[in-house]
C-alpha cells in the first residue's frame, strides 16, 4: 500500500478488460486489487525463474521518466538486458541492422580513445556527439546478440512497439499493465500503478531477485556442461588417435 502499487487511473480513462483486476472506485479513480497483484506477480516469477533456467535472456523494458532509471538498475542487478531511453523500431525483429549500430558505436569509442591526432577538435566532437547518442539508445542491448526469452515491460500502452515486435517473434512479454491499459497482448499481467516509481521499483525487485535466484540454480549445470564441453574438445579425434603399427607379411620360408 505504502508504494500506491493500488492506484489506478481515473475512471474515465479505464480500459474495460482490466475491470477483473479492479477493486473498487474512489473519488473518480479506480483501486486496483492488490491481492490480485500479488497473485499475478507470484505467476510471473515463477515463469521468469522457470525461462532463465533454460538459459535464456531477458530484456527489460521503461522509457518513461517514473521507470527508466527503475529499469536500468533492476537489470543491472540481475545482469540483464534492457531499453530505458528509446525504443527503435527493429531492436527485436531487425536485430541484424541493430547490431551493425552497435559495432559503430565500439568502433567510434575505438577511435576517441587512440592517443593518435589523426582527427581535428571539431571531427572529434562530432565523433563524440554521434558516440553519445548511440551509447544513450543501445548501451543496455550492446551484448544481445539473439533474441531474448523473455520480455518485461513497464506500461504496455507506452512501449505497443516493443510489445507488438515480441508478439511477432513468440516471445513471451510479462507487464506493469495499469487500469487503462489493454492487457490481451501481456501473457503475464502484473496490475498495478505504472506512473509511482516505488510500486514500479517494488515489482521489478521482485521479478529481478527471481531472475538472479534462476540463475544460481542453474550456474552448477552450466559449469557441468562447460566441463563436459572441454572435455569434448580435448579427447583425440579418430584422425587424429595414434595408429596400430602395420604388421609386415612374414615371408614364407622356401623347404
């Protein structure tokens, strides 16, 4: 309660698929039920906790100003993927154009880095302007180079092409959904108050201490599995396995 996760929108901005997860109205806003929060929220994590143990990837997602800097710490914290600036179209379903961005962006931090005065003040300002707004746009995805399993949105109704680009890749996408949202494209839907930073923060804690507990469970098979790899990888190969010394034929001996 102390977070307002329980404050919705005012009544007359409500989207009516959300009215199962109403609780009441109040002074012309509607009350979301927090125990169905709770109860969504539970599903949620356990469904994060069941991907991540398939090693697969999450990408968080919150652009607008109460959950951005939300977004970015709770994926740090789990050291997942996320978009808490802008959203550009294509970062999921055109990832091969997005990850030639992101090798410019590597080579330009190359060349403001070299000690070489090859370039002018003025070339490596714009050099620095150009490396600035793509380290703003790409810095959270610079190692995501498939899609993720999972996709994990704060306000759906903000971020419909995020949404919308993950529904046609199969990707399962789970969201902060507030009461004038449309909640039929969320396969786990989170009702709460998308616009307080504290009941956005209390939910993406949640999701991101399920993601790390996935990731401890499954950190011993991982090393079994690299260990088996290795192992793989230094036993000889038929070609390359000693061969028997080839018997000479005995010559008969003339009676």
């Amino acid at each position: 309660m102390e977070a307002g996760a329980h404050f919705g929108h005012q009544t007359r901005r409500w989207n009516p698929k959300m009215k199962r997860f109403i609780f009441s109205e109040e002074n012309g806003i509607h009350i979301i039920d927090l125990s169905k929060t709770v109860h969504q929220l539970k599903k949620a994590m356990e469904a994060a906790i069941s991907i991540v143990s398939k090693h697969k990837s999450v990408l968080f997602v919150g652009t607008k100003k109460q959950a951005k800097d939300v977004v970015k710490e709770c994926a740090e914290s789990c050291q997942e993927f996320y978009v808490a600036e802008r959203w550009l179209g294509g970062m999921l379903t055109n990832l091969t154009t997005i990850r030639k961005s992101v090798k410019k962006l590597e080579t330009l931090e190359k060349k403001l880095a070299s000690e070489n005065n090859e370039y002018t003040k003025k070339e490596r300002l714009l050099l620095g302007k150009d490396q600035i707004k793509l380290s703003r746009n790409l810095s959270g995805i610079r190692g995501m180079r498939r899609a993720p399993g999972l996709m994990i949105v704060v306000d759906p109704s903000k971020e419909d092409i995020a949404v919308l680009e993950a529904k046609k890749l199969n990707i399962p996408v789970m969201a902060i959904v507030d009461t004038n949202c449309d909640p039929s494209l969320i396969d786990y839907v989170i009702p709460a108050n998308d616009d307080a930073q504290k009941s956005v923060k209390v939910i993406l804690d949640s999701l991101a201490k399920a993601i790390k507990i996935a990731k401890e469970e499954a950190a011993p098979s991982r090393a079994e599995e690299a260990h088996e790899r290795s192992e793989k990888e230094h036993e000889p190969k038929k070609s390359e396995r000693p061969r028997r010394p080839r018997k000479e034929p005995v010559a008969e001996v003339a009676k």
